[in-house]
C-alpha cells in the first residue's frame, strides 16, 4: 500500500499496512488559511487582527481587543469578501507538485469559533462571555460559522481535499476551559454546522483541539469528525484508541509538555519519544504520529529541523504494528 491507500484503509476500519505519520501521508495546505484566518508570518489577518510570531507559535497582540463587551460585536467584526480572498490562486500554487494518487490532501483551517472570539477579544473576556451573555455569543458564533462554512466551500472547490482539519483549541492540559455543559449549548450547534457543511461534500472532517479535551470527543464523533488532531497524553489515549476503533482515527500522540518538546530537547529525547508512541498507540491501528518539535524558528514540521531526519528513521526502524 502507498500512503493514501494505508490512510483509507485505516479511515474504513480495515487493518493498515503500516502507521503513517503526518510528515509523509499528507500535503499539508495552509496558503488558504493565510488568506482568509491567520498570516502565516503575523500581521494583520482579514478581520484587523494583529498577528504576532513568537518561537512558541503565532497569536493575536496581547492586550489589543476589537472589542471587550460580546454584546457589541456586529459593531466591529466585519466580514471579508470571500470572493476577494484569492483561496484559488493559492491553490494553485500548494497543488502545482502534488500527486494524489499518493498522498492525502489536508486543507488546514485554523481560528475556528473559540479561537476567533478570543483573538477579537481576549481569552478572559471571551470565557466570561460565555457565561455572562450566552445569547450574544451564540449570535456570534453562528454568523462565524456562515464565514467558515463559505471558506470551507471555496477550500473544496479550489483544492478539493480529501481532509479539511479544523482548529479549535478549547482547552488546558488539566480539561476544558468551560464545562462541557456550556460547550453543548452554545458552541456545538454552530461547530455542528461547520463539521455538516464539510462531510455532506464528501470531505473528510478532522477535528483539531489541544488539551485535555476528553469530554466532548464524543460529541465530536456523534456530530461526524472522523479524524481528531493533537492529541495530547493529557487525556486517556489508550482509551480512546481503543473505544473508537473503525470511527476516529486519532493524530498526534507526542508528550508536547516532555523534555521531548523543549527547544533544546537531543537527539536522543526525540529518539526516545518516538519509539514510544510507535510502541504504545501503533499497535491500535487506527493511530497517525504527529509530534511536537518546536526549535527558536517554530514548529519544526514548518521550519525544519537538523532533528526531523532521525525521528523520521526512527519512526521507519521501529515495529509499530
């Protein structure tokens, strides 16, 4: 089996050759995203948000909010012209090599509903607003989600991917940053539409959510995520795999709180992380590695890294299955 024939198998619940990891079985588009959710390299995005770069990764301006109060928003969030974000020249340019018969294409699509209203807002003010004004927030995240679903839609038609994987960081390593509860009410239906709006295209929708996250993994199956992204030893790994084995493939795997993670991490912790997850999470079948190496450019996957080419051996040498 070649890549896209490994990951289709492992999607359908069959028995994979072998365990890919996200270096090799994807080409991972982000051009897209530049356009219409975050510059890759900070600055202002569509919406007037200030993007700035740090070698942990790439946030909003600390302390510069477009607004503080949720039930203010339609005065200050406008949203761009679809039409005038060039979704179609960038695709151009990230498909110009790609054989698809080979590999997997995954459309990435960060700064999901949470993420959006804490770049606009702040972390603090956003997680009030949960609480204090329900309804605004659930305005808002519905008129988001009209934007998301019509990026979406120009994402399948310019690209058309077989994966769009979605970022929405809604929790610490330590659990959710509002109860699950709270989730369900306010958030899911409009993240339910976004997740509908991809798979009835016939796209494959990978859910990306750092932390410890565990709750609501399934509602998100239930609501049709069949690939959850980043996942973190935070939660019950083994459990999961286990649990929605032929429903969920799970990517990620990597200790990214371990000394596997710090900058100045060796060869050697690397090494050893490796062949941990190979070992512990291969052997399920329904598992994809992603690790988290970080150097001062950034995320390594990104940057490159001296680092990368004896991981990827040391993934290749270990028997994962």
């Amino acid at each position: 089996m070649n890549q896209r024939e490994n990951f289709f198998a492992m999607l359908e619940g069959r028995k994979p050759e072998f365990i890919p990891n996200i270096m090799e079985v994807y080409k991972i588009c982000i051009f897209g995203a530049d356009r219409a959710d975050q510059p890759l390299v900070g600055g202002l995005d569509a919406f007037g948000v200030n993007w700035v770069v740090t070698k942990e990764g790439e946030m909003p301006e600390p302390n510069r909010f477009m607004f503080e109060d949720i039930a203010d928003w339609k005065e200050y969030v406008h949203f761009p012209d679809v039409d005038a974000l060039g979704i179609e020249e960038a695709a151009k340019i990230e498909l110009a090599d790609v054989n698809r018969d080979e590999v997997i294409v995954n459309v990435y699509s960060p700064t999901g509903l949470f993420e959006r209203l804490a770049a606009f807002m702040g972390f603090e003010n956003a997680l009030c607003s949960l609480v204090e004004d329900p309804e605004s927030c659930q305005e808002f995240f519905e008129a988001f989600a009209d934007y998301k679903i019509a990026c979406m839609n120009r994402f399948i038609d310019a690209f058309q991917p077989d994966v769009i994987t979605y970022f929405d960081d809604l929790a610490t390593a330590n659990g959710l940053f509002m109860s699950p509860a709270v989730y369900r009410s306010v958030i899911k239906p409009s993240h339910k539409r976004i997740i509908e709006a991809v798979t009835s295209r016939g796209v494959i929708f990978n859910q990306h959510t750092c932390g410890k996250c565990e709750k609501i993994i399934e509602d998100y199956v239930e609501m049709g995520a069949k690939m959850w992204s980043s996942a973190q030893v935070s939660n019950d790994l083994d459990g999961i795999l286990e649990k929605y084995q032929g429903r969920l493939i799970v990517e990620g795997g990597w200790d990214s709180s371990g000394p596997a993670s710090y900058n100045d991490a060796t060869v050697e912790d690397i090494i050893a992380e490796t062949v941990r997850c190979a070992k512990q999470y291969g052997p399920k079948g329904n598992f994809i590695f992603l690790p988290t190496l970080l150097n001062e450019n950034g995320n390594a996957i990104f940057v490159g890294d001296p680092r990368l080419a004896p991981m990827i051996e040391a993934w290749h040498t270990v028997d994962k299955l």
